[in-house]
C-alpha cells in the first residue's frame, strides 16, 4: 500500500510488517557497504523515515544509491520494521528508485546553517527541520483562529487589501503607483495596514466579524520584531465595552495556545530539545489568569526601577510616553512575571478611533503584553460619539473626507463596540521563543529585500 510517512510513524504498531511505499526526499544518506541507510521525508511529518537498502536484497540498489544527494527525490518500497533505535522504526527496502537527483550545487547539507543564510534561499528553508516545524505551527495555529471564532459565532470578513484609508494614522502605508499619467482609482490609494474599520462596518449587521488575512507597513525598521508584510487578526464586536474585550482576548489566546500544544506535539518537543522553558511558559499562558495593569501604574513601576538602579536603553520614562519594546518586556517579565493587560493609555499615544475615558486624558485601550515579545496584542473600545470622533480626526489634521464612510456609521445605530489585533507572526515568535519576525513567516519582506 501507499502510505505517508505520519500514517506510518501514527500507527506503527498497527502497520509493522506491513508492505508499503513511500516517495520523499532524501534528508541525508549513508553507506556502509552492503548497506545504505537513507532518511527520507516526504513533508507529512516532522520525522524522517530511515530506509534500510541491502545490496543483496534491494531492487534498483547500484552506485549511484550509494552517493545519493540531498535533496532528491526518491522512492522506496519494503517492509515496516523496528529499528534498533529505541522509539524509531525503519522501512527494509524490497526496491528503491531515485526519481530526480539534486544537483551537485544543493546549498542544504546535514549540517547547522544560520538563519541568516536560510533567508538567503528562502526558497528552500522550508525543507530543513526547523523551518518545517515554525511553519507547521504556523498552519494549526490558523486553522485553531478560525476555528475558535466559527466556533463562537463569528463572521469573517474579507477586509480589502487596496484602500483609501491608513486605518492608524501613522503615514505607513504603502502607496499604489498611478497608471501612466492617471491615477487607478481617481484618489489616493495604498495597501492595508488594518482591515479593522472595515471589520467594524460588518460588525453594525453581524455583531461578531473578524478578519484575518495580510497586512503592510512602510516602516523602516530593521529590528527583530518588524517586517513590511504581516498577517493580522482583528475581530470586531458590538455591544461590548473593554472589560468584556478583554475577557475574549484572554479566551482566545489561551484557546489557541492550548490547540497548537495538543496538535503541534512533535514540533514543540523539537523546540523544547534547546528552549525547554517553552513548556512551562505555554503551561502558564493555559493555566494563569492574565493581571490588568493600568498604563500609570506601570509607568510608576518603571520608574521606581530606574531609580533603583535599572538600566534601560531609554531611561526617560513619563506619562504619555509610548513605551518600547524593553519597558514592556520589564513590566511582565521582572515585575509581574506573566502577561498582562497594560490598559488605559494616554490618547495622544493612541489612534484616533479609541474611545475617551471620563478623565478626557486617557481611552479605553489595552496592550497583552508577554514575557519575550512585549506587546503582541492591541484593542479598544471604539468611540460611538459622532462629533467626539470628528473632533479628534480634526485635532490630528487627518482627511476627513476619506473616512467620512466611518464616521458616518455613529450616525446609523451604533451603539458601541470593541475589538483588537493580534500579529500572527508575533505570536508564533512568542509561543516557539523565535529570536526573529523573519523566521515566522514564508517569505519575509523588509526594506531592501524582495528577492522571492
């Protein structure tokens, strides 16, 4: 029979002395003489199958099996059996055939390479261990968001891709070049940097809508945690204040967490092998209720730590300043040691869509922050004013009349809503410990590199 090698490795006890086939690709190879042990994968499992080929008993065994390179591609037919390894199983090849040879050139060897280098053939990581492993992660953890919000009753939203709209007002949005001498579209066009203000108009008939799909920013960050194409998830409900929101984003995240630790166990044991602590930290995003902080709180916090001797790169620490990185990392991992819902931010640090709190100085926003990220989370609750919302796009010199459509839904029955961002590709940074952004998607995009 034909079989997968995840068929085989599932239910080996089911299949020992079973006939099967199998095609792949060669991991690595080794001869021995009258033996040649070949580790194929054929991309259903993060495992390699060993195939055993004996000169004297395998079809098609010749000089060339004996030199085969990585990289080719190979078929092999024989016998399950036990290997001498405790835990693996191997396959005895009756007959084996090398379908299509990689060339001499084939820049993955057994050997350690550097990420670094991997970025260069990005075309070709996916075929090494670790690389295999972030993406499948990356495929059960999109199916686990779908499912959660189908799940709940949710409704997803093809947020369009080419707008008029730079949803978060920081003039990083990529423009869309005219054609000849007329523009496209007759106005300013550019890519998503958020599908949200779409998901809210969904949310006005639906009630739950989320989007998940890419987004773009032209930021011209070269840091670990920034890459220009990104992938968002931005759910939208109305009738709910942020107190509620929060509840669902703790839901949510430790929903998924627990989804990927129960369907990825192969790839997070292969993480845990050099990152043990990965373990306990999913336990504990499972297991602990996440702490809600106020932003003047943690401000405070940090200052007291500046003062008793902390060294931040940025020391000048204040209310109303848009913390970075390290400050949000300190505040969970030293002070709280968990995540933690920083809330209540000041609005001149926030986008112009927050609702305003009664203080008039701060909206009702909220960051997850997560020990090794920081912030992978963003979310609010929207102003329902019409005239507080115009006032604000006004007080940040926005154009008006490119939203109008927005403003105009306060005007038709809204009520109130709330809802936020996760960055795809920063949680599976933070759930595998990855060091860089760049790892976690298939193909990055940053300033200066659009190679594949």
């Amino acid at each position: 029979m034909k079989a997968e090698i995840v068929e085989i490795k599932v239910a080996f006890s089911a299949n020992e002395g079973a006939e099967v086939g199998i095609v792949g690709w060669v991991k690595s190879s080794r001869d021995s003489g009258k033996i040649c042990f070949i580790e194929v994968n054929d991309g259903s499992s993060l495992k390699n199958l060993q195939v055993v080929c004996k000169e004297s008993e395998t079809k098609g065994f010749d000089d060339r099996l004996r030199k085969v390179r990585t990289g080719s591609a190979f078929f092999a037919q024989g016998i399950l059996k036990k290997s001498r390894k405790i835990g693996n199983n191997e396959l005895v090849a009756s007959e084996v055939k090398i379908l299509k040879e990689a060339s001499e050139d084939y820049p993955l060897q057994k050997k350690e390479h550097t990420f670094e280098f991997l970025r260069e053939i990005a075309h070709l990581r996916p075929r090494t261990t670790t690389i295999s492993a972030i993406m499948r992660v990356r495929s059960v953890l999109a199916y686990a968001i779908h499912k959660f919000f189908q799940d709940n009753g949710f409704i997803w939203v093809a947020a369009p891709i080419i707008t008029a709209n730079d949803a978060e007002g920081a003039g990083e949005a990529f423009n869309i070049a005219t054609v000849g001498e007329k523009s496209f579209f007759n106005k300013n066009a550019s890519l998503t940097v958020s599908g949200q203000l779409n998901a809210e108009a969904y949310a006005l008939a639906f009630k739950k809508v989320y989007t998940f799909g890419p987004t773009f920013r032209a930021e011209k960050s070269h840091t670990n945690r920034h890459i220009s194409e990104f992938w968002m998830v931005e759910p939208e409900i109305s009738f709910i204040d942020l107190s509620q929101l929060q509840l669902v984003i703790e839901s949510f995240v430790k929903y998924i967490t627990k989804y990927v630790s129960d369907h990825c166990q192969d790839e997070i044991e292969f993480f845990a092998e050099t990152k043990p602590h990965i373990i306990s930290r999913i336990k504990e995003i499972i297991d602990r209720p996440f702490k809600r902080v106020d932003y003047s709180e943690g401000i405070e916090l940090l200052k007291t730590a500046v003062v008793n001797g902390h060294k931040f790169e940025d020391n000048n620490i204040f209310f109303g300043k848009d913390l970075a990185s390290e400050h949000e990392r300190y505040l969970c991992e030293k002070i709280f040691k968990q995540p933690i819902f920083l809330q209540n931010y000041p609005k001149e640090i926030k986008a112009f869509y927050m609702k305003v709190n009664p203080d008039q100085r701060t909206v009702a926003a909220n960051d997850l922050l997560v020990p090794g990220v920081g912030e992978i989370i963003g979310g609010s609750q929207r102003e329902d004013n019409y005239e507080k919302l115009l006032k604000r796009c006004e007080e940040l010199k926005m154009d008006v009349k490119s939203i109008q459509w927005y403003l105009d839904l306060r005007k038709y029955g809204y009520y109130s809503s709330a809802g936020f961002g996760l960055g795809f590709e920063r949680f599976i940074m933070y759930i595998l410990d990855l060091d860089n952004i760049r790892e976690a998607i298939p193909f990055p995009r940053v300033e200066g590199s659009l190679d594949f």
